[in-house]
C-alpha cells in the first residue's frame, strides 16, 4: 500500500508497510501514481502528453523513472507487502508483562472544568484520596508482574494528584527504596492542573519526576471558558506564573504544556502560539473528546478548519526551527529511521494488558478513560487481575482487529487507535472513532511534511 500527498511544496510518497518515506518531484509522483493501475508504454504515452509543455521530460526520462520504482519495489522500498499480519496469531498468545500504572492518588480536584472526561476528578463516584498503602500495594503488585522488564513507569494523576501530594512523596520514596533490590528502574511522571504547585513541589519533581505534564489550554479567554474552580473563575492568572516558574528551573528535563481545544477555539494554533510567547516549548494540544451533543464537541463539519490548522503549526514549526527557535509539538515527534516495535506498530499502547489505572481503593482498570465503568473492572492490586476475559480482550484489540483499518494507510502509526475513545464513540473497544482518525492522518501528513523539510536543513 502507498499513500500520495502534496503539502507544503512536497510531493510525499509514504510505503506504509515498509515505512519509508519518499520525496520525488513531480514526474517521479505521477509515475509511482500510475505504476499500478497500468502498463509501462501507457504510463510514458499519458505522461508525455501531461508534460508537452516540458522539453525536459522525454521518453526515455519517464523510462528512467520507471526503472528506478521498480528497483525501489524490489528492495522492498515501494509497494511492499504487508508482514505483520501473519505475526498476529503470536499477540494473542503472548505472555502480558504490565510495565506501567497510572496511579488515581486523588479521586478530586481543585478546578471544576466544564470538559473533564473524569467528572471534575470523581469519575461518577465519591471523592476518595488514596492511602499510601494502597499505593505500596499497587507498586508491589507492578513489580511482582512486571517479569523481565528493568524500566517500569508509573503517572500520578487524578483529579488533582497534588491534593494528595504527601503520599505522592512517600510512594516515590518506597519505589526508590526497592529499585536496587528488584533491579527496576522507576520512572515517574506527574499531570497537574497548577493551582497547588509551589517551590516544595518543583523542587522534588525536578528531582524525582522523569516527566511533568502542565495544563493550560491557550490564550486566558479560551483556558478560563472550560478550567474554572468552583466559585466559576478562570485559573488562567493562578498558574501560568507558577508553570513559568516552575519549566525556568526544570531545566533540560522534560515536561509538556497539555492543552485541550473544543469546538470554542478551532483556532487552536493561536493558543500554541501564545504559549510559546509565555516561553514555553514542549507543546500538546489535544481534541476533546465528548458526547456529540456537548456544545463544546468537535463535528466533521469542523474538519476543514482543522486541517488548516494542523498545516499551519506544521509550516510555523519548520519557520521557527530554520530561524533557531524551534519548539516541540508531541503529535508530530516521529521516528521515521526506526519507528515502533513490530509489537508497538500492531497492538498500540498496551491498554488492559501491560498498562493499567489503579483508583484510590486499589481497583484496577484498563486505563484512565474506563475508571468508574464497572463493566471496565479488572481487579484489583491484592488480588491482581481477576477479570481475565476482559484482559483477553484488549489483548486482542489490536489494527488488524478492525476491518475499518486494512484500508486504512496509517494503521500502523495510530496501531487501530485509542481503545477508550472507540468506546465512547461506538460502544466497542474495537470500534473506530472517524473524527479521531480523520485527524490523526492529517496530523501524520504534517509531521511526515516536517521531516521532509528538516532533511533539507541538514
């Protein structure tokens, strides 16, 4: 499978079972256009007639061109076959290692956005803190089951996990205190809203946390219309002081501003633009995800705007790195020389099987976006997995799985997408969200497009 695209002044050839990328002029596009669909003498007699106008372009060109895709096909370079679905059989028996917890310290939280898949922290329960140890338990019972794995990865989250960050501090202290024993290494990622990050906080996150996610939406009318506390005011002016503070001393290390744009700012490239302005780099905005009749919710109608959008922070993204000042956008960091695992390119983000959310009490699920669904319920952290048909599940909710996808010229990029967004958008697991793809693939043609351009800059 090949799939074409013009963008930017590029003419981008992608193989998508063999990965590679290709950058042609205009000739060499249309013959790879036509390479399929017809035989060599047709193919040179259209193109000859397309470029009369173009003394350079001759028979024997067309046939120079010719040769070399089918050099490039015989390398396994263009219109390769596909080799991972006969693998697939094998993920089905594999042995499930989890390799990461997102631990739910705190079932509340400070703010009370109008958008928060997580019911303002609560996820459609009562308001719970989790105890430190519950939290012990929960880091035991992902050693115990990690098997081989030396890296294992744990996200405090919420709600708010700084509403509970007195037992952040202690779970963080006991994994440290096991690492050497266990030969594991704990990395540590932290998401908070802001609104209770200190001096106490940056400093032990600087020295602990592998990763810390920061949220803030955008421009202040666009971050206070949906992440307001309860008495209904913006927290916009509370914490982007507090998150300037906090990236000037976090250094080198890594954090990401994580935004969210809702049909409120299509615009959205304006509210990254903007945080690049407060100084930030390390950039994410993400599309809401909610009921279709939220008046917030994103529609196929909206899609053309969006598009445009994406080409915009694409083009302004190169512009930046060609004057020095470049910055990070996470939906378009691509590794094109290696890329995922085969595993990683099929099976997607390892959900309900090597990563799984963990609730106050010590209930585990899936991931974050099934905490609260009791048909979601996986078991819990003394017990371990219990609900090993739904583990099975997942196990098989890989891109071949769905029949949407084997047409589909990114399934091995999204790997048949997010598990929890098909599920709230069809009711299966395995089901697919089109708004979600449609803007998956476009943000791959930018972030393809990108490389393209910073190929040229070397």
């Amino acid at each position: 499978m090949v799939h074409q695209y013009k963008l930017n002044g590029y003419n981008i050839v992608l193989d998508v079972f063999s990965g590679s990328v290709h950058v042609v002029d205009d000739l060499a596009y249309d013959v790879i256009e036509l390479y399929e669909s017809l035989p060599a003498n047709e193919i040179t007699a259209r193109l000859l007639d397309k470029y009369k106008d173009r003394p350079d372009v001759t028979g024997a060109e067309i046939g120079e061109c010719l040769a070399d895709v089918e050099e490039l096909k015989r390398q396994g370079r263009l219109f390769s076959e596909d080799s991972f679905k006969d693998e697939v059989i094998d993920f089905k028996e594999q042995n499930t290692e989890i390799k990461a917890l997102c631990l739910h310290v705190a079932h509340t939280c400070n703010l009370n956005c109008e958008y928060c898949f997580a019911s303002q922290g609560r996820y459609k329960g009562d308001r719970a803190l989790m105890s430190s140890e519950v939290g012990k338990r929960a880091l035991d019972f992902l050693i115990e089951n990690s098997g081989g794995r030396v890296n294992l990865e744990v996200d405090f989250f919420g709600g708010e996990p700084l509403m509970n960050w007195e037992v952040v501090k202690k779970l963080v202290a006991y994994a440290r205190s096991r690492e050497k024993e266990c030969q594991k290494n704990f990395r540590f990622t932290l998401t908070t809203n802001g609104v209770l990050l200190d001096d106490e906080v940056t400093e032990f996150a600087n020295r602990e946390m592998h990763n810390v996610v920061l949220s803030l939406d955008g421009r202040r009318e666009v971050h206070d219309r949906l992440r307001k506390n309860y008495a209904g005011e913006g927290s916009y002016d509370l914490i982007v002081p507090k998150f300037q503070k906090f990236v000037e001393k976090r250094g080198e290390r890594e954090y990401y501003i994580r935004g969210t744009f809702t049909r409120n700012n299509l615009d959205f490239t304006n509210d990254i633009l903007h945080m690049l302005d407060l100084g930030f780099t390390e950039l994410s905005m993400e599309p809401v995800v909610s009921a279709p009749s939220d008046p917030y919710a994103l529609r196929k109608e909206d899609l053309p705007e969006l598009f445009e959008q994406y080409e915009l922070l694409a083009k302004e993204m190169i512009k930046r790195r060609r004057e020095g000042r470049g910055f990070n956008f996470y939906h378009y960091m691509i590794d094109l020389t290696h890329g995922p695992c085969v595993y990683k390119r099929v099976a997607g983000c390892g959900s309900g099987t090597e990563y799984l959310a963990v609730t106050p009490w010590g209930e585990l699920f899936p991931c974050h976006q099934f905490v609260g669904d009791a048909n979601y319920s996986m078991g819990n952290v003394f017990d371990g997995v219990t609900n090993t048909e739904l583990r099975d599940k997942f196990r098989l909710c890989n891109v071949y799985a769905r029949p949407e996808c084997r047409d589909c010229w990114a399934q091995l990029y999204c790997s048949g997408g997010c598990a929890a967004n098909s599920y709230h958008a069809t009711g299966d697991i395995r089901g697919i969200y089109e708004l979600g793809c449609e803007l998956f693939r476009k943000r791959m043609e930018c972030a393809i497009m990108i490389k393209a351009a910073e190929a040229e800059m070397e």
